[in-house]
C-alpha cells in the first residue's frame, strides 16, 4: 500500500470540499450544508481550535484523498470526563483501498501524542461495515449500538460506537 500521511490543511483543500457533491452522510439534520462550510472554517480557525481540529489526509502518487477531524464530547461535568471524537471523510474515488484505516490509527496516534486526553471515541452507521473494519484494524474497540443516534437521508439510523483507549495495544 502506498504510504499515507496527515498534514495541517489548506484553503485548497479546503475549497476541493466545499465543491464535491453533498451525500447523504455529509449533510445535517435538515439536509444539507452551506456550499462554503469548509473554506469558512478554514478561514476562522486553520481546522485547530482548543475544542475541535483536522488535518488532511495524502497518499504517495494521489495527493489529498481527504481529511480526518475531531471535536470534544463531556462525559460527565465539563472538563471533567473529556473525550475526543474523530471521524474521516475520503473523497469517493479513494475509499476501498485502506486509506482511512492507516489515516484513522494515525490520527490517533497524532492525539495521543499531542494532547492529554485518555479516550478517543468514533461512529458509523450500524450498516457501514467497511468503516467498522477500518476502526476495528485501526485499534478502536466496538463497545454498542446507539439506536436512532442520527438524522441522515431523511430517516433515523442506528449508530455503532467504537473506543480507543490511550493504554490500548497499539494495532499490528
């Protein structure tokens, strides 16, 4: 496999985003986004803030095939019980090929690294099963099903969480 790596974003990047078509899981609740979404986060904070952040994701001989992010969950009183929450987004014609499996361990890699915090948590629909082999191969542990945890295409969808812990063997 070719060699994948995360790097800061950029407002090209960005802009590659904000033009692809809007499927179903990248839309919100009332389906759908602002064309500009991702070129006005860049523009507020570079994808890095005290709560949130992202980094792209590139492949030897592809270039960017798409980014990684996170943002802060509270369990318990705020500041008390933090996690990280990371989810992956590949541009359609590069998924399939273990991108997102070696971009997702590195990212958690990259936090466990970078930061303090002891949990990393992450979600997909309890029918894509490709990404729970790519967060199972990554070093995430599924812990359950969260039924109707999510809005998308017009229906509730059950959700499938999955852990990594800062302790965790790291994957093979």
């Amino acid at each position: 496999m070719r060699e994948v790596r995360l790097r800061p974003y950029t407002a090209d990047d960005a802009a590659r985003f904000d033009a692809m078509p809007q499927e179903p899981e990248g839309v919100d609740f009332f389906g759908y986004r602002r064309t500009n979404a991702f070129a006005a986060r860049y523009a507020r904070d570079g994808f890095l803030g005290e709560d949130h952040g992202g980094l792209a994701v590139d492949v030897d001989g592809a270039g960017y095939v798409g980014d990684v992010q996170w943002f802060a969950l509270h369990h318990g009183p705020k500041g008390v019980a933090r996690a990280l929450n990371i989810g992956i987004e590949l541009l359609p014609e590069h998924r399939g090929r273990g991108y997102g499996t070696a971009a997702q361990r590195l990212v958690a890699e990259y936090l466990f690294a970078t930061t303090t915090i002891e949990r990393l948590e992450a979600g997909t629909d309890l029918e894509n099963v490709a990404e729970q082999r790519a967060l199972t191969k990554a070093g995430f542990v599924r812990e359950g099903v969260l039924r109707h945890a999510w809005f998308r295409a017009g229906a509730w969808h059950d959700q499938v969480l999955f852990s990594r812990l800062r302790g965790d063997p790291s994957p093979a």
